[in-house]
C-alpha cells in the first residue's frame, strides 16, 4: 500500500467478471473513474462493458493475461490509472504483485505484500496465530516423510482421519485426507505433487481432521491508523470439493458467547499482524466441543463478502479505498450493528450432478428481482462463458428480517425467477440443498455434499428448454386449428 495519503484518481481492477464487476459499481458510487483489462476471449465480456476504458493484455491463458504482472501495471500507467484493486483469484493474494504495484508508484488497495506474504504460507501463519493465542488445530509442519506424521500422532494421541495440506495451499487444492496408516505414503505423494503443480511449492503440513467441521469466518476491516474492527462472521460450511457454494451471516452454528469470542479473537489477531484494509480470519468450528480453531486469514476481498454488507450496511469496497486512500474511519465498533439474515449462493457454470465445467454462449438469461434480492452478475444474455477460467459466473444473494425469511426469498429466486439456458449451472443442486431439512434446521457439516449428493440429486425438477418448445408447438397448433382469434 503506498504509504502516503493519496487520492485516488481512476482504479485499474486487475480482475474479470463478477468481481471486477462489482468493485466498478463502489467506484461508480464515488465517481472513481476505472480501467477494465480483458484476455481476446473476454473482449465481449460485462466488465469490459461496465468499465470506463478497456485495454487489451494478452491471450486466453491466465499466465498471458489475467496472471501477467508486467502488463497489469503497464496497462495501468498507459490508461492514466493510479490505483490498482486486484479483486478476489489471480493475482489478489500475490505478495510479487502488491510489491511491484507500489514500486510503480501506484496505489495498492489490499493490505502490504509483507501481509500477504506471512500469511500466504499457512505454516508461517500458524506461527503467528500461535504467538498471538489464538487456538490452532493439532499438527505438524515441514513433513518430509510419513515417519515424521506417525511419531506426531503417537506423540500427541492423535488418531485418524488426518489431513495432509499444501503449506502455501488455497482454493481446496493440495488437501488429501487420510484414513488410515495404508494411506500414509500415497497421500504424501498425492499432496506433494498437486502443491507443486498448483503453487509451485511441494512444502507441506499435516493436521488432525475435524470431523463434523463448520467453517466461520469473520470479516474485518482495518485502517492504517490502528483501527481495526470487525464485521461480525459468516457461516461458509456447504461447499463441494473443498470450495464453498452457499454461505449465509450470521452462522446459524453459533450462540451470542461464541460469536462474541471468535470475533473478537479474529480481531485481535489482525491487530497483532498490523493488518490494512479488509481481509478474513477463517475458523473451523468442532460443533461437537464447541472449540473453534485457526485456519488463515484470506488477505483480499471475499466472494461472500456482499452478504454481511447487507447484514450490517457497510460497503467493504469503499472501506477499501478508504483504507488505501490514507483515510481514518469514522465508525467505532459498537456501532456496526448487524439486523438482517443473509444468504449467498455461488450460480457457476457447472454440470449440478458431476461438477464437470460448462461453457458456450448463454442463449437466455432471466436475473431474479424482487424484495430481499441482491444479484452480483458477471455475465450478460448472449455473453459466452470461457473455458480458461473459474465457472462462477453470478452471485445471488437474499436478506430477510431472520433466516426464514431469507431462505424463503432465495427459493423464490432459484425455483421460479432464475432462468439460465446454452449453459448449465449449479442451481438445481443449490436449490435442493436449500429445501433440504437438514439444511434448513442448521444441521450441517462440510461433508454435507458429500454425504447427501444421490438424495439432493433426486430432487431435481426436471425442466429443459425442450418443454418450452413443445409449449410453443401446443400454442401454434392450436391456432392453426382455431383460426384467427379475436385478440390477434
């Protein structure tokens, strides 16, 4: 972050889609002018559209474009931007880039590459947790071999399942569990490889697996005048193959104590790092001790950051600027006074049974609308999803006055307003979880997917645009039989 107050004069957002979308839309608010950058596939995207000025820079492959630092900077400075907001994937959490971003003498807006550096590596970010008191989950770090892992579990009675992870790991990449001592060596093996292939980096950990695990996060935002403050937490447990997909604030998991607590652990951890701007201490939660743990702190803006600004009525983009800006906030803590239940779903241009990508042209489009309805778009009808990159291509989220009342909203908006076809998406799977008794009672764990997929499966409403064509034919039919009718 460039250390000196500076105003913000036009913002490059180092990102596509959603994400880039929906910073443009603070920078709208507050008349901040900005550069959107786009691969050859994405010239045609929304956030091209969306965007003040456009430049183009490079091909398809993320590594030639999106993941190009030089041209990212080079598009800023040539388009007359001073700023740059790397939004959330690519090159958000990349100590390099902030670094080389404030070398040019442009505005960061995320915390310093320092930050994101130390907590990048989850060993060296276990470290910290530790020293600052914050509860960590029982493991071990720079495992070489599977001695190491059963001197560890003898030492600290530790018994299976274990997790073995990817030290500089994210986005549910480089994890393998382990049930058992036959799966020791394959696991290593397995993790070694997808930490090298996915981060460039094979060091890995190994921790005790949380059975019935609730991921809670808490989302603060800090100045760089030593205010930090939070938030409150989000409840991020549903996910499929370690990414989440429906998140909800406040967590349904947790009573007033232990939400008093993590958030104020959260809190006092960021403090302790003399963390900037807005970032996210992730928790698990044992359901079954009520004991929640460490798991890292996300150094950028969250996907589901959009429902605990409808919780609270802040907007963490502009808290961001804020924050770069040099600015001091002018809230106290007491008065972030969360009233409303919220809920998000992840609408990604999957296959709801496989997970398998979808992509090609969206042939139709119809955005949910109505009261309690909050859409983050990435795409437009007509628009083409891309095979090169994440499926997430729109965020819906619903607020109501209690829980209820939210889930009911998001059913209206996946069972009835929501139409997508060309693609598929996740929204039959999403719309059987939210139907699910489980789901609704607040009995869950991050194996629910898993363990419930032949039955969320069996609920889907089998619908397809052939049945709107045979609606047509009906409807031509019956003209053709009756003749020309008087409302014609």
């Amino acid at each position: 972050m460039g250390r000196k107050n500076s105003k913000i004069e036009k913002i490059l957002i180092a990102n596509r889609g959603v994400p880039a979308v929906r910073i443009m839309h603070t920078c709208r608010d507050r008349k901040i002018p900005t550069t959107a950058v786009y691969s050859t596939p994405d010239r045609l995207s929304l956030h091209v559209m969306v965007g003040d000025s456009a430049v183009h820079i490079g091909e398809a492959p993320p590594a030639e474009s999106y993941l190009n630092m030089e041209k990212m900077i080079e598009a800023a400075l040539t388009s007359g931007a001073n700023a740059i907001h790397p939004g959330w994937g690519f090159l958000a959490e990349n100590a390099e880039f902030a670094k080389r971003v404030t070398d040019s003498g442009l505005i960061w807006v995320g915390p310093s590459s320092e930050v994101i550096k130390s907590m990048g590596d989850k060993i060296e970010a276990k470290k910290i947790a530790v020293r600052a008191n914050v509860p960590t989950i029982p493991g071990i770090t720079d495992i070489t071999d599977i001695d190491q892992i059963k001197v560890w579990m003898k030492n600290d009675a530790v018994a299976f399942p274990i997790f073995i992870k990817a030290a500089a790991g994210g986005g549910g990449k480089g994890m393998v569990k382990v049930e058992s001592e036959q799966e020791l060596s394959t696991a290593l093996n397995q993790a070694r490889s997808e930490a090298k292939k996915s981060f460039g980096d094979d060091k890995l950990l190994a921790e005790k697996y949380i059975e019935k695990g609730r991921h809670i996060e808490v989302q603060i935002v800090a100045d760089r005048h030593g205010d930090t403050f939070h938030l409150f937490e989000r409840e991020c447990t549903l996910q499929r193959r370690n990414q989440k997909i429906i998140e909800e604030a406040p967590s349904p998991s947790i009573g007033d104590d232990i939400r008093k607590e993590i958030c104020f652990t959260a809190t006092r951890l960021m403090r302790e790092i003399g963390y900037e701007t807005a970032g996210t201490v992730e928790f698990l939660f044992d359901s079954s001790t009520n004991k929640f743990y460490f798991l890292e702190v996300n150094t950028r803006l969250q996907v589901e950051h959009g429902i605990t600004e409808l919780i609270t009525g802040m907007d963490i983009v502009g808290l961001m600027l804020d924050a770069a800006e040099g600015k001091k906030f002018s809230f106290k803590q007491e008065d972030i006074v969360p009233n409303r239940w919220a809920l998000e779903v992840r609408i990604n241009a999957e296959d709801p049974r496989t997970f398998s990508p979808s992509f090609g042209p969206i042939s139709r489009l119809q955005i949910p609308q109505g009261p309690g309805v909050r859409i983050s778009p990435g795409v437009y009808e007509g628009a083409d999803i891309p095979p090169y990159y994440d499926s997430l291509f729109m965020l819906m989220m619903t607020a109501g006055p209690n829980r209820d009342s939210a889930i009911r909203t998001m059913d209206r908006i996946l069972g009835r307003n929501l139409r997508v076809e060309g693609i598929k998406t996740l929204a039959p799977l999403l719309l059987s979880i939210i139907r699910h008794e489980a789901f609704k009672k607040g009995e869950f764990s991050t194996r629910f997917i898993e363990d419930h997929m032949d039955e969320l499966v069996s609920m889907f409403r089998e619908k397809d645009s052939e049945d709107e064509v045979l609606k047509i034919a009906k409807f031509v039919a019956e003209i053709s039989a009756l003749g020309p009718q008087g409302w014609m």
